[in-house]
C-alpha cells in the first residue's frame, strides 16, 4: 500500500476505511456516487466570475482582487491547490498593493464543490493568513460544509495519485 500522505493526519480508523475503499477498488466509485458531475467554470474569465459572487457575498469588504485564473504550473507538490499572493511595489514613494488567486488547473475538471473549496479557502486568506481556527471559521461560514468537502478533496488528490483522472 502506498503511503496516503494527502489524508496523513486523519484519525488511524479513516485511514483504514480509505485502504480498504482503495484495497477493493471502491475508492473511484464512491466519490463518482457523491459527487457525479463536473462544473462549467473552466475559463479564467469564468474563474473570475464565480470567485468574485462568493467574495461580494461573504468579504466585501475585503480587500481587491486584481486576477483570478486557472493557473497549469501549481502543483500539489508543496501542498498547494491553489495560491493568494500579494504583490506590493513602489510607485513614486507610494507602495500599491495587488492581490490574485491562483486555482490549479486540474479544479476545470472537476466537481463544483471541490471548486468552491478551494476558492473559499483562498479567499478566506484575504482576511486571515493563518491557518488557525479564525481562518477555518471563516472558511465554514463562507461554505458550511467546508471540512467534508476538503476531505473529499483530499481522497479525491488520493485517487489521482494511485490511479489517475476520475473525471
């Protein structure tokens, strides 16, 4: 069995139950029965769109975003599905702030809540960078079933890694 380092730090009895889903070949099936189809958000413009309803609904007073894309070069490599970076510069003596959200491609193609995850805990760093339980409140306000969803996100990582593309 290889090692399940998306999944690492669950409880020992989660982790058994996904090796035995992956042992029977199960683990495919059961996140297709879950989650059965993908988004249509799959252009940066749409990316845009999508990403911006949910920050005008829960952060509107947050600070700007100046881009929102599909980015092809983020890889789970670093533990990063997706990125918020803040790039300041010097004009004139003053100092401008952009920020932008990067998703990983590999989120065109799959379901819209696993979407919707991602861009809410990108956008949750607008408020706080952090990984602390302000920012996991926040994530669960802006989407209540945040923690199932990243835990599906993550079986979902699981299953590329072993076996390839679901959808």
């Amino acid at each position: 069995m290889p090692k399940l380092h998306y999944i690492a730090h669950y409880p020992e009895h989660l982790k058994e139950q996904i090796k035995q889903l992956i042992t029977e070949e199960k683990l495919g099936k059961y996140l297709l029965a879950k989650y059965p189809t993908t988004h249509t958000i799959t252009s940066d413009k749409a990316l845009y769109t999508y990403t911006m309803e949910i920050k005008n609904s829960f952060l509107r007073k947050a600070e700007p975003l100046s881009k929102i894309i599909y980015d092809g070069k983020i890889s789970d490599i670093n533990d990063a599905l997706g990125l918020h970076r803040v790039s300041i510069k010097n004009h004139g003596g003053r100092l401008r702030s952009k920020s932008d959200i990067r998703i990983a491609s590999l989120f065109k193609s799959t379901p819209e809540s696993f979407l919707k995850m991602i861009v809410v805990h990108e956008l949750a760093h607008l408020k706080v960078k952090e990984h602390n339980k302000a920012f996991y409140a926040l994530c669960e306000n802006m989407e209540p079933s945040y923690h199932q969803l990243e835990f599906d996100v993550r079986l979902y990582m699981t299953h590329l890694d072993l076996v390839g593309k679901l959808y």
